[in-house]
C-alpha cells in the first residue's frame, strides 16, 4: 500500500528539476545563446531568400502588389494585360532578393546589439518567442537602415520603370490617383517580413530539435527547454 505513495511523491519531486531546468543557465549564457540562434535565423532565411527567384518561388514570401494597387491589378488581368503586372511583382521580388543578400551584416549586426533584459522569458515563450522579441525591438531601425538597399536593387531590377508604367495604365483607367503607395516602402517592408517569417521557421526547427545543432551553446541553452 506504500508504492503509490512512493510513486507521487517521486513525481512532485520531479516537476521542480523539469520547471526550472532553465534556472541553470546564467543570464549571460542564455543571452548569448538566443543571438546564436537568431543569427542562425537571419543565416537561414538570407541563405533561401536571398537567391535569384528566392522570394519570387516561395508562396509564403512572395510579395504582391500593394492594397491600393490590387484593384488595378484585378481590372489589367481581367482585360488580358496581365504583363504589366506580372513584370512589376517579378522586379519587386527581384529586388528584395538582392537587398536580403546584401542586408545580411545589417541583420546580423541588428542581432548582436539588441538590447534583451530577460532572456529566459523570452526563451520560456516557446515557438517563434526570440524572433518576434526580435522583430518587435529591431524592425523600425531595421527599415530605415534596409530602405536605401532597398532603392539601390529597385533601380537594379526596373521597379520603378515598371510601377509608373503600371501606375499610369491605372491613372488612365481612373483606379489610382496621383498619390499612390510609395513603392519602395512597400518593399522594404515586404523583405523584412519575409526574412522574419523564415527566420521563425528556423527557431521553432531550432526548440524542436536543439541537438541537432552545431552550436554547442544553441544546444545547451534551448536543450534546457525540452
């Protein structure tokens, strides 16, 4: 009559060791393990984004036209002009792809001197926690300091050719006026969006599977977690 006794009490002695599992880490340790991880993030979606047709092929990262351009887009494919649209989103992703690759010090340097007060709770918030801490703390300097790549690769790739051409089609047809979204904005927000969504991706590969990485500091801080 005594085993089960036995048996509860070595469960509710066990909770505590699992619950705190991550105490054991110093705050140092686990700081530098998430900026491990989210570097490991930035490198991912560089490494898949970054490459020719990398944005354009990857239907959750594919940028479209902006909202107030989409009725003129509606109306142009209904009518059979669907090449000034299709050349218009083909150079927008274009030009994201060569802003990512040539963004990637920027990220990784964003990454190295975010400012995190509590890693463990950002840790302890499970899925994509450390990328959207990342996101939330970054992205506003991050859009200023990618804009003038982002122009750079637009001139590249003809956007801005292409969007007057378009804009003016829709100007003609009385579905846009003279103040239309600022292309290059709706891009750099767009790349950003993207490398964030991957670098999610990553992080949650990262807390499924802690010891499958390389870094032996990625694996003992998220190892802690399982």
């Amino acid at each position: 009559m005594r085993i089960i006794p036995a048996i509860v009490t070595c469960f509710f002695v066990s909770i505590p060791v699992s619950a705190a599992a991550s105490d054991t880490l110093a705050d140092e340790e686990a700081t530098d393990g998430l900026k491990q991880a989210l570097t490991l993030g930035v490198n991912a979606a560089i490494d898949t984004l970054g490459v020719p047709n990398g944005f354009l092929h990857n239907p959750k990262a594919k940028i479209q036209l902006p909202v107030s351009l989409q009725k003129v887009e509606g109306l142009m494919r209904s009518v059979g002009m669907n090449k000034h649209a299709d050349g218009l989103i083909a150079a927008m992703n274009h030009a994201a792809e060569t802003a990512a690759a040539e963004g990637r010090p920027l990220l990784i340097d964003a990454v190295q001197n975010m400012p995190v007060e509590d890693a463990k709770a950002i840790l302890a918030v499970g899925d994509d926690g450390a990328t959207q801490y990342f996101r939330n703390t970054s992205s506003d300097s991050l859009s200023d300091r990618f804009l003038p790549i982002v122009k750079k690769a637009t001139e590249q790739a003809g956007v801005l050719k292409k969007y007057n051409d378009f804009a003016g089609k829709g100007a003609k047809l009385g579905l846009i006026s003279e103040k239309h979204a600022n292309i290059e904005n709706h891009v750099t927000e767009k790349t950003l969006d993207g490398i964030y969504l991957l670098m999610a991706e990553k992080e949650q590969a990262i807390r499924d599977n802690p010891a499958d990485q390389d870094s032996e500091l990625v694996r003992r801080v998220f190892g802690t977690l399982k």
